[in-house]
C-alpha cells in the first residue's frame, strides 16, 4: 500500500495519532500537524509576491492572491453573496440558519463566529487590548480601534448613492440608507411595530418585557435603553451640555 492510501484510510477510521505537544489537539495526518505547529511557533514561510503578506500554508497564500485578483469563487446558494473560501461561505450561511454555535459562559449570550465570541467576553474581563497610537484610548475589538482612528484622520470612504452623504464605516451607511429605502425588517411580535435598526428593535422589545439593563452606579436606578441613562446621571454629575444661544 502506498503512504497516501494508508493515510487516506485514517481518515475513514477516524485515526487522529498525531498529536501537538504544545495544546494536545490530534491529527490524521503528519504534514497537518505540521501547518497547525505554525500557529504555535509563529512561522508563516509562504509570502505573497504582490504585498509581502505571509501565511502558515500555501492554500491561505491561494486565497489571499484570489483577494488581489478580485476573485471571490465561493457562492451562497442562498442569497448569491461570493466569498474567498468554504468556511467563510459556512460562517455566512449562519446569518440564514440563524445557528449561533458558540456561547458566553458567563452571561449565555450566543455567537455564529468564534472571535465574535472573544469579542464579547472581553466586556466581562475589561480587557481592552487595542489602543489608539494618537490619543491612547483603548478598545475591546480591533475593528472598532480602526472606525476610532478615522476620527482622528476625518476619513470618511463610504458615501450614500441617493443623497450624497459620506460616513466613516460601511455599517454606518447601510444604516443611513435604510431612510431612502424605507427598509425596516424588525418586527415585534408583541404590537407588530417595525424597525429599520436592530438596536431600535431591542430597544422597544423592553418596553414589554420590563427589562432594564442599564444601571446607574451611582443610586443602583435602572433604565431599558442607554442614553435614558446617560441623561439621568446628569443629576448626579450636575452636568448642563445644553447652552441657551439667546
């Protein structure tokens, strides 16, 4: 028998015998293995020729040059949406199943992504691993560190199709947009009012389930929404932000 025959019949009989010695996971395969010691030791010897961007296997070093090329061949066969590779079609299709796969210890919260996961659980540890190199301000997330630092730079790349108004992230303007459309695809099951925001729609879904997680630190009072907070600790701050021009 041939070394790929034998190593393709493990797969049938589930025989993972390679294991990492640095976090115990087992593989079928010993040049698996090796790829995922990578991710340990930090090596990445596959560079890209266009932008000098390294990766741990040449199948990464594949996907990242279809992303030079514009070449996205994975499609969603439910929506036509295409991506670069199978597991960001399966992640995607999350968003159609409605599968949340990975849950908070903590408060029970639930993910379709793992580092969406990471991401939230850093708001019960306080880790804030981000910070701005202009003001020094700090972040939970790598993403909201980057819409943090166009405010700095006045970068604003995505504008409006309709009224020509531009914003500093494209989540702020598909939002923005959802005005000239009259989108609103959040409905309460409760009085059958719709929202175009996802926030709005929480927001609201407390007013019948009495729910209010926002609590003042200072007198232990509760709110449904955040900005209801934000104006009640001006009592304890004595802070007046609104000035009569006349």
């Amino acid at each position: 028998q041939s070394s790929t025959l034998r190593s393709h019949q493990k797969t049938h009989r589930g025989e993972k015998n390679e294991k990492c010695l640095e976090c115990g996971k087992c593989f079928t395969l010993r040049s698996t293995l090796v790829v995922h010691q990578r991710r340990h030791t930090g090596e990445k010897p596959y560079e890209c020729p266009e932008c000098e961007k390294r990766f741990v296997n040449s199948s990464e070093l594949r996907n990242h040059q279809n992303w030079h090329k514009g070449e996205l061949p994975h499609r969603c066969g439910e929506c036509g949406k295409s991506f670069l590779t199978p597991t960001h079609v399966q992640i995607h299709q999350r968003i159609h199943t409605g599968e949340k796969p990975y849950k908070c210890g903590e408060c029970a919260k639930c993910f379709s992504q793992k580092q969406h996961l990471g991401s939230h659980q850093r708001l019960h540890t306080g880790e804030k691993p981000y910070s701005c190199v202009e003001c020094g301000k700090s972040f939970a997330q790598k993403g909201v560190l980057w819409n943090h630092h166009k405010t700095h730079t006045g970068e604003k790349p995505y504008q409006c199709n309709d009224c020509g108004r531009f914003y500093t992230t494209s989540s702020a303007l598909r939002s923005h947009v959802k005005i000239h459309t009259g989108e609103k695809n959040y409905k309460c099951l409760d009085c059958g009012r719709t929202f175009a925001h996802s926030s709005s729609f929480r927001s609201h879904s407390r007013i019948h389930t009495g729910e209010n997680p926002h609590k003042c630190s200072e007198c232990d009072k509760c709110f449904s929404r955040k900005d209801t907070l934000v104006k009640h600790q001006r009592l304890h701050t004595g802070e007046k932000p609104y000035k009569c021009l006349e």
